[in-house]
C-alpha cells in the first residue's frame, strides 16, 4: 500500500489541493453586505398621527341604544350596568347620529329560539358567532332571507364574504327550520 501512495503522490495532492480550493470557493469567501431598504413609518418623528374615525368612536353602544329609550320610560334593568350612563352616552352620541353609519343585521324572527347554525355547511363556529352579532341566530330568520338581505348580510362578514351563496345557506336553513332532516341529507349530505 505504501509504494501505491508513493507512486500516486502527485495525483493525491493535485486532488486534496483541488478539494481545499473548493470548500474556500464555497464557505471562505464573505457574501457582500446586502443594502438595506427602510421606509418611513407613522413613529418616526416628524410623522403627522394616525387619522381617526371620531363618528365611529363617538358611536353609542348597542347597550346604550337600547338602554336609553327602556331609561326613558322607567324600566328597571336590575343589575345590568348604570343605565342613567348609558342613557347620557346615548343623549352624548346622539348629537353626532348623522355621521354614524348604520349597522344593518338581518330580519328578526319573534319567538324563536336560537339554533346551532353550525349544522349548515360551510357555517363554522367563528362565521355563527359573526352571525350572532348580527342578529341571526335562527335557521328561520336564514331561510327567510331574500337577495336584499343576503347582499346587506354578505357586506357584513369581512373575510367571509360570499359564503352565504356558495354554501347555499337559505335552502340548507329552509330544510332545517322545517326539521325535514331527510330532505336536507338527501340534497346536502349527512348532517
């Protein structure tokens, strides 16, 4: 084996001389120092501040609106809050109704309990818990929906938007406030 090495000396060397040039090629050199681009931001000084909405801000409450008229007439609302502050947020706010823009939420049906709309496809926990702001808490107040109501319901569901009629949920809530489970499996799949 000896006299192999010392035969092939020349060749061994020209290799580990070739192997030391290709890892100084590859982890030797220094990448050059990339530039850095940075943009104004609204902290840097001299930014003006962020624009406010102040007709959003200045908005009464739901619990406000509600509460002032029930303040108004003497109705008791127990142990749910100051309704004297209330009816004042409400009286405060009510100076700027013109700016505010109203939240428009679905039909509401009297008398009906709340479903689990979870069971319509397409329908998770976070889009019903949107729908519960809304107002719809029922498959009636779904299958009494017209194109109107979809259109104002679907400009209310941010990211959601267009699932109401991709998913078909009037047809799916119609079979379901009818309770016509077999109707609704055979057309939309098992419950």
């Amino acid at each position: 084996m000896l006299t192999t090495i010392e035969t092939n000396a020349l060749v061994i060397g020209v290799v580990l001389v070739l192997g030391l040039l290709v890892a100084w090629l590859l982890w030797g050199r220094k990448a050059p120092p990339r530039e850095r681009h940075r943009s104004a931001d609204v902290l840097d000084e001299g930014a003006g501040p962020a624009r406010r909405n102040q007709a959003l801000i200045d908005a009464p409450s739901a619990a406000a609106r509600v509460a002032a008229p029930l303040a108004a007439s003497g109705v008791d609302l127990g142990g749910f809050g100051d309704v004297a502050a209330m009816a004042a947020a409400a009286e405060v706010a009510s100076a700027h109704e013109g700016e505010v823009v109203e939240e428009v939420t679905a039909p509401v049906v009297e008398g009906v309990a709340g479903d689990d709309l979870t069971r319509l496809k397409g329908l998770g926990p976070k889009l019903a818990a949107r729908l519960k702001e809304l107002g719809v808490v029922s498959f009636a107040q779904i299958a009494a929906w017209n194109e109107a109501d979809l259109a104002k319901i679907d400009a209310q569901l941010g990211t959601f938007a267009g699932r109401p009629v991709r998913d078909n949920w009037v047809e799916q809530a119609k079979f379901l406030a009818a309770d016509d489970v077999a109707g609704y499996e055979a057309k939309f799949g098992k419950l």
